[in-house]
C-alpha cells in the first residue's frame, strides 16, 4: 500500500508543481489583458490606499464585488512597500497568486474526484495532468490573467460535495463563488435542483416520508442563508448594504449587452457576435433568443435531475457540467471564458 502511495504522490507532486512554476514563469513573462490589468492594478493600489469602506465611490469604476477587491488589497500593500513597478513581473506575479493557487487546488481535487469515482488513480492523475496543462484555463490563468480559474474551485469544490451529500458545506463553497465574481448565480439554478431533489422525488435507498420532506426542505432554506453570508459579510466589511450589493450585481450582470462577446456558441454561429442583444433575429431580439434558451436549458436541468434521481444515478457534478455547457451555448451576453 505505501509502494503504491509513493508511486502516485511523487507524479502528483510533480503535474502541480510544473502548474505552478509554467503558470508563474508566464505571468511574468507576458502583460496580459490590459485593460483588465490596468483595472486590477489600479484597484489593488487603491484598496491599499484608501481601505475597504472608502473603496467603492460613485464616481469611480470598480465591477467586482467585495471579496475579490478585499483580497487586492493584499497585493496593492505588497506592491506599495516594495516600491514595485506596476508594470514590473513582479507586481503581475503578486495580483496573480491567487488565481495561480487556485489553479493548483482545483488540480488537485480533479485528481481527488477522479481518484474517488470507480476510475483507479493512474487514471485520475491524467485528469489532473490535463487540466493543468489544459491550453484554456492555462492562458486563461496566465497570460490573460483573469481570475475564472478562482471563482471555478469553489464551484467544482460545491458540487462534489453536493454528490457526497455535504449540503450546507456545499453552499458554503458556492458563496464564496458568488462572492467572487457575479457569474457564478449561472449556476444557481443547479444548486436549487440538488438541494431540492430530496424533498421532490428521493433517490433510491433515501428516506421518502414526511418529514424527510420538511427536513431536505429545512436545509434547502439554511443553505440558501449560507450561500449568500460571504457576498453579506465582504460587502458589509466594504461598508456596503445587501441593498446595494442587489444593485451591483444586477448592474454588472448588465454589462456588455450583446448577443455573444466571442463565445464560440450558437448566436455567435449565427452571426450574433458583438451585435446589440435589442436587435431583432427573425421574430425575436437576441435577447429574447437567449432568455428563451436560458428557460430551455432550466426545463432540461429539471428533466435531467428528475431522471437522475428516478433511476439512482443522480450526480451533482455531471449536472453542472451539461448546464454550465448549454447555457454557454444557448444563453446571450457570453463571453468566451464563460465556458472555462
């Protein structure tokens, strides 16, 4: 047993540290998205400057919601007392850390789902592998230097243990995703239809009374509490109200009203990129196409669980994939990191 511990632990070492470093060397060695960096740059420099509570102001641009501008702030202090060049690899380097580190993690538990389903470990840690050289998330990560990668381990780490039966852990880790960037409310409806599929139609070997009901129902109203206490917290440690975190993220869900923003998806295909979403395709705007298949792919989400549960085959994680897929693929106003 530990001959073959050994064997795993030192390839595994090997798959996150090359990750790490590759991701690192990059980060220094290219500029990034400017427009992006120029913002992150200038956010980090000012949460250091003026602290959480005088951060947001009317007049100034900041998209983010709190928990990723509090974590700036961090990098900001770092590139300050140093006396750091902006835009130096070094600064680059700070900002992006996080992001890196994420990536790491969620390589990690890749290979630690992987090693728990009925595949062995050999075959686990070639999923691992190919995430962490996976070409999109790794330019995603580091050359673009976004921070998808972040906001994706919470959403992959509440998933799986939605399928181990951790609920109230698993709204956790999505809150924490939803404090992060407001994409993560795409997901929301697939955190409804776990947490409510005890209570509507029960797996094979579940409890099926009464009160079983009332009790899947109970955690489905403490876990939505808990999903939405990080978004609360970071914005009241901004000196900001659940009121205004509401408007800021419908304001930013708002942002770039078109059809498709380079997403290889269906209204891209059919002309849509970078066209107003009020245009009109045949009957319909874009809008009203991509509200239409956002419906459509929720009524599937159902039907699949529905299935899922009937059958004992009710998997959490697989349901996520299949819908974060199709509403990239059907829903407007995608962007092409969406699908990451």
């Amino acid at each position: 047993m530990e001959q073959r511990k050994s064997n795993i632990f030192w390839p595994l070492a090997a798959v996150l540290a090359a990750a790490v470093l590759v991701r690192a060397v990059l980060v220094v060695l290219t500029e990034g998205y400017s427009y992006d960096m120029n913002c992150f740059t200038a956010w980090a420099l000012r949460m250091a400057e003026v602290g959480p509570f005088e951060f947001y102001a009317p007049d100034y641009f900041a998209d983010y919601p709190p928990l990723y501008m509090l974590w700036l702030g961090i990098p900001g202090l770092l590139i300050r007392a140093l006396g750091l060049d902006t835009g130096g690899g070094a600064a680059r380097l700070l900002l992006c850390a996080l992001p890196i580190a994420a990536d790491g993690v969620l390589i990690w538990l890749v290979y630690r789902i992987g090693s728990g389903c009925r595949y062995n470990k050999r075959v686990a840690l070639r999923a691992a592998a190919f995430l962490a050289f996976c070409p999109p998330l790794l330019f995603d990560t580091a050359v673009w230097k976004q921070v998808d990668g972040l906001f994706v381990l919470p959403l992959v780490l509440c998933f799986w243990l939605l399928s181990r039966r951790r609920s109230l852990p698993a709204a956790l880790a999505y809150g924490f995703a939803l404090a992060l960037k407001p994409q993560a409310l795409l997901l929301g409806p697939v955190l409804a239809v776990c947490f409510l599929q005890p209570a509507v139609i029960p797996a094979p070997g579940q409890p099926r009374d009464a009160q079983a009901r009332l009790r899947a129902l109970g955690r489905t109203a403490l876990g939505a509490v808990i999903a939405l206490a990080p978004t609360v917290l970071a914005g009241l440690a901004c000196g900001k109200s659940p009121v205004w975190l509401v408007q800021k993220y419908f304001g930013t869900s708002q942002s770039y009203p078109y059809a498709t923003v380079n997403g290889f998806n269906l209204w891209a295909a059919l002309g849509g990129n970078w066209v107003d979403q009020t245009a009109r395709l045949g009957p319909l705007t874009w809008q009203q196409w991509g509200t239409l298949g956002i419906v459509l792919a929720t009524l599937g989400l159902c039907w699949l669980g529905w299935q899922a549960a009937r059958r004992g085959h009710f998997c959490p994680l697989t349901l996520a994939a299949v819908y974060a897929a199709a509403i990239f693929t059907v829903s407007h106003r995608m962007h092409e990191r969406y699908l990451i």
